[in-house]
C-alpha cells in the first residue's frame, strides 16, 4: 500500500486539516482551529500560577504625597554622606577616604543604631559610583539608606 502526502502532515491520513467546510456552498472557507490555542494557553496559565514569585528586592519606605510639608528638626542619629565630583566621600561634612568608609560608618552607627544614612551625589557622578558606596554602607550592617535629590524647580 503506497500512502500519499497531504498537506503538512506527510503519511498519515488521520490527521484533520484546519478548513471546514461550509454547509450550503460549494467552496471551502478557512477556519481556525483554536482548539491548540486554547491548550497552551491553559499551559502557560497554569504554569504562571504554580511558579513561585522569585523576585525580591530590598525593602522601601516611600513617603504618601499630598500633603504640605512640615518643616522637621534634624534627627541627631541621621548621617549625611556627600559624594563629591571627584568622588571624594564625607560623612558629616567631614572627610573619610574611601577604604576606611566601611570602618568608619561600622563606628558612627554602631553608636546610631535607629539612624538613617542619606546619600548625598555630585551630579556628575555615575550612578555606578553611587551604588559602590551605598554597597559599602549595607556591608557595614547601615539597614536605612535614603537619597537626596533635587527638588525639580517650576
């Protein structure tokens, strides 16, 4: 027995085309079987719901808008690091060279242990710069790191 090849599907002859025909007419119209689509659709539903949620990220306050600010005494356990263009590291307008930084934030919160860490970036400077030194803080145990921005002008 010689088998001939139809369509897509060489050699076998139980496998059922996508067109249909039309009761009532003489030609054939193209139907989509959405049957296969249906299929991996519930595929992928069912494996987006059992994956688990891998991403995590670090934690972050984010202040609610909407209201006037009120101007706020300075908390004396918040630390103010600048980095300045020549990336030059100060901690409380006093320098710190970049090697002794993890020792020297080790020392100002061990005695601050609720303070805050407010990062402080010469505009010039790569963020990369930025986020060596903000490795640096959460190296040294620093949990609360804030960044201080421009305030966009009118």
């Amino acid at each position: 027995m010689v088998r001939i090849a139809r369509g897509n599907f060489p050699l076998a002859r139980s496998v059922k085309t996508g067109v249909a025909m039309q009761i009532g007419s003489r030609g054939t119209v193209a139907a989509i079987n959405v049957t296969p689509m249906i299929d991996v659709l519930l595929v992928l539903l069912i494996t987006f719901m059992l994956l688990p949620n891998g991403t995590k990220g670090l934690p972050s306050e984010v202040t609610q808008g909407g209201f006037e600010p009120v101007p706020l005494e300075p908390n004396p356990l918040d630390v103010v690091l600048r980095i300045g263009q020549d990336r030059s590291v100060q901690i409380n307008s006093q320098p710190v060279v970049r090697e002794v930084l993890d020792a020297r934030l080790r020392l100002v919160f061990a005695a601050q242990s609720g303070g805050v860490l407010f990062v402080d970036g010469a505009r010039e400077l790569e963020f990369a710069d930025v986020a060596s030194v903000i490795d640096i803080a959460r190296g040294a145990g620093v949990n609360r790191i804030g960044l201080i921005t421009e305030k966009p002008g009118p």
